[in-house]
C-alpha cells in the first residue's frame, strides 16, 4: 500500500507542471467514483486548466493526503475549489475557509464551509488539523498573519502546513493579484527564531511554487 502510494506521488511528481492532465484521468476517474458533485468539477477542472498556477501541486497534495490519511483537512483561500475539490473524498473532514461564498464547493457530510475571513474563523475554530493550505491573500504580512492565527491548531510532529506562492519563477509573478511577496513569509518562517519550531522546504517554481511545514520540536513524533 504504502509502495503503490509512493509510486502514485512520484507520478503527481512528473506531471505537476502539465496544464492537460491526460495520462492520470483514468486514475482520477477512480478516485472520485462515488463523489459525484466532485467527479464533475474534476472533470471540467482536469481536462483544461485556465490557470495551471491554481493546480500545478493539487496531485502532490492529493497523493500525501492518501499516503498519510490525514483526517481534518483545512483550506484558507478556497476560491473555485481546484485543490479544494480534489481532497473531499479522502479526508473525514475538508474545511473550507473564504471570505467569499463558495458556489462550487460541493454540499456533503464531510465539508464545512465558513464564509468569514480567517481571524474570525481562528476564532471559531477550536480542534486540531493535521493539514492546512494556505492559499488565500499572498501578500507577506496576510500569509503570515494566516499562519500566526491557524498553526497553533496544526498537530505537532505529524500535522503539515502548505504555503502556496512561495517561489515564482518570474518577477511578472510578483503583483498583488498573483504571487505578491508570499516568498518572503515562507523566508521569514524559514529565518525568524520565533519560529525555529518549524521545518520547512520549498518547492522551486513550476510556476507559483509551493513551502511544505512541519511543526516539530523533535525528530520523531511518536517518541
């Protein structure tokens, strides 16, 4: 299991910058059987990516949400529900998290949806996550303010925080309503000793790039 799902990521991985996703449709097919709201969104999201800066790492964190079954899922800067859409069907519970209504997040016993900004949400919120994407304002002092406010509630050791927009490959990246200067969050997390807790790498580019974060004050977890 744990062999099929590793293969499974390193093809996300060789396919991650495709605008078309061709080859895994079957597979995503499969993955959304029984799902139907999703499969159709999928579908249309799948065959044509209009920005595949929305979705180049969607397969990445879909494969570790089937490796690592994480059983609360949060995402703050829900938008269409590109990467929203495709982890409903493998979390007991997908949070989503916009200041504006969510028309296609699909209504089903497992998704929550809050329309509220994030300060109000962090408010409410009270158990834990064990993976929260960030992905809504890319401005630094907004995504650090995002993670201030939700990274408490992540586990310690095996939860894993998701910073998207943290390498673009090109300054034509860096307006306000693209990329922004998220980059410099995902440095000062990685530099600031108020944050010496938290291991991060990020992924160069294919386009947007993506920051993973573990909040660990040891190696192991279980220990």
């Amino acid at each position: 299991m744990v062999r099929r799902s590793i293969v499974r990521l390193v093809d996300a991985l060789m396919i991650w910058s495709m605008p078309v996703v061709l080859r895994n449709l079957n597979r995503v097919v499969q993955i959304q059987a029984g799902h139907t709201a999703c499969l159709k969104q999928g579908f249309r999201l799948l065959k044509y990516d209009p920005n595949p800066g929305l979705t180049e790492f969607r397969e990445i964190l879909v494969e570790l949400t089937r490796l690592l079954k994480p059983s609360v899922y949060v995402e703050v800067g829900v938008s269409a529900g590109y990467v929203f859409n495709a982890i409903v069907p493998f979390v007991p519970q997908a949070v989503a998290v916009d200041i504006n209504p969510m028309p296609l997040i699909p209504d089903r016993p497992n998704v929550k949806k809050y329309v509220m900004p994030s300060e109000e949400f962090a408010q409410k919120w009270s158990g834990e996550i064990d993976f929260l994407f960030i992905d809504a304002d890319h401005r630094k002092e907004m995504v650090l303010k995002d993670f201030d406010l939700l990274a408490p509630f992540v586990k310690e050791g095996q939860g894993l925080i998701f910073l998207h927009d943290t390498h673009p490959v090109s300054p034509d990246l860096l307006s306000d309503d693209r990329c922004s200067n998220a980059w410099e969050a995902a440095w000062e997390i990685r530099t600031h000793s108020r944050y010496k807790d938290f291991e991060i790498v990020t992924i160069p580019g294919p386009r947007a790039g993506l920051s993973i974060l573990r909040k660990a004050t040891k190696q192991l977890a279980w220990m």
